[in-house]
C-alpha cells in the first residue's frame, strides 16, 4: 500500500476514534466542551499530516511505522502497552462525566485549558517541523544527527513536553475534574520513556553527550 492511502486511510480512522472516544460515553452530541475539542484535534491532525506530506514524506513514513510492536526494548513495549491502556480509561471519563454530570468547570477555566491543549499540539506542531528523525519508537537511524535548534533549543525532548502539556489540560477542557488524575498516570510513564529514550541517545547517536552540556533540562525549562 502507498503512503498515500496509508495516511489517507489513517485521516479517515482518527476523526472516527476521537469522535467515538467523545460522545459515545457521553451519550449525547450535545457535549460542547467535546465539540470544541475535537475541532482542535481534527485541526491539528489534518494540519500536520498536511504539512507533513507536503515538506517531509519520510517522517511520516517513519511514523507510520511506529507502535510498540516496533519497539525494540523489552521495557519500552511494556511501557506503551501501558500508556495505550491508560490512555484508552482517561479519554472515556469525560464522556461519563458529562453524562452523569460528576464535574462542574468554569467556562474560562475550560477556554484556558483548551488554549493549553492548542499550546500542546503547536510544541508537537513545531517538534516535528523542526526534527525529521522524530519517530514513534525509540532508535537511532542511519544517517540521523543531533538537532539543536528550534525547540531543541529550550529543552532535549520537546515533543514529550508538548504530549505532557496536552495530556494534562485535555481533561479540564473536557470539563472533567474526575478525569485529571488519570491522565496525570501517564505523566511518569512519559518520565520513565524519555530517559530510556535518552540512555539509548547516549550511547548511539554521535554528539548527544555534547549537546546535554549545552540544553539542560530534559523537560521542563528551568526545572528538570
């Protein structure tokens, strides 16, 4: 199969998943806070597999082929079993919350939250206009260098930073309050993920160790 009926058929798949994970807990499309959310997400996802096709075929090829079945460490695909698990619980809760009406957020606390997950996605957005080699799966490719520019700049793994920032406002700006302490489970398998990811950097990728001399926090700037 093409690329292009690969990813076709992947633009056709996310909408409906991210549509179903929404409303069918919900029990109603009458969810404005899903509404909302799922028009960034759609936004984002035609946007950067747009972009993508157009400037960066290979990255897409290489992140089509990701998964934890491509993982290559045992831990690594215990990992991403364990964050496709959680994942799955956290994003049917607001669904259920709004149904069952468990949480009452304020409108501009949900708008603020939903700029976060906008702000999230813009990191990832730039991350990967910035990284060609930034696959789905922990490897070091031939031919692949240490990019230092863009928001490699600010931190060493600004994908994870910009997952983090969308995980953990993705729940208030579902309007759910129950939902957030699941999504933040996923937070330390991030942790757990991005320091196996940066042992393997280390000792595989020519002129890693020089740049973590030179960006020094994994994460968070100025923290961590």
């Amino acid at each position: 199969m093409t690329l292009k009926s690969r990813l076709a058929l992947r633009l056709v798949f996310m909408p409906v998943m991210w549509g179903s994970l929404l409303f069918l807990p919900a029990g109603s499309f009458r969810f404005w806070q899903g509404w909302v959310y799922f028009i960034i997400t759609l936004a984002f996802i035609l946007s950067i597999h747009g972009y993508l096709y157009r400037h960066d075929p290979q990255l897409i090829e290489r992140r089509l082929r990701g998964g934890w079945r491509q993982e290559t460490v045992r831990e690594q695909k215990l990992i991403m079993k364990l964050i496709a698990a959680i994942m799955l619980i956290a994003f049917l809760l607001p669904g259920l919350d709004h149904r069952f009406g468990w949480s009452h957020t304020p409108l501009w606390l949900t708008t603020v939250a939903e700029a976060f997950v906008l702000g999230g996605y813009l990191m990832i957005f730039w991350t990967l206009k910035s990284n060609s080699f930034a696959a789905s799966t922990i490897r070091v490719e031939a031919g692949q260098r240490v990019i230092s520019t863009g928001p490699y700049r600010i931190v060493r793994h600004p994908m994870y930073l910009g997952v983090d920032v969308w995980l953990l406002s993705t729940p208030v700006a579902l309007g759910s309050y129950f939902a957030l302490p699941v999504f933040a489970l996923l937070v330390p398998l991030i942790v757990v993920r991005l320091l196996n990811e940066e042992k393997v950097l280390r000792q595989e990728l020519p002129g890693y160790p020089e740049y973590c001399l030179h960006t020094r926090f994994r994460l968070v700037p100025f923290l961590w």
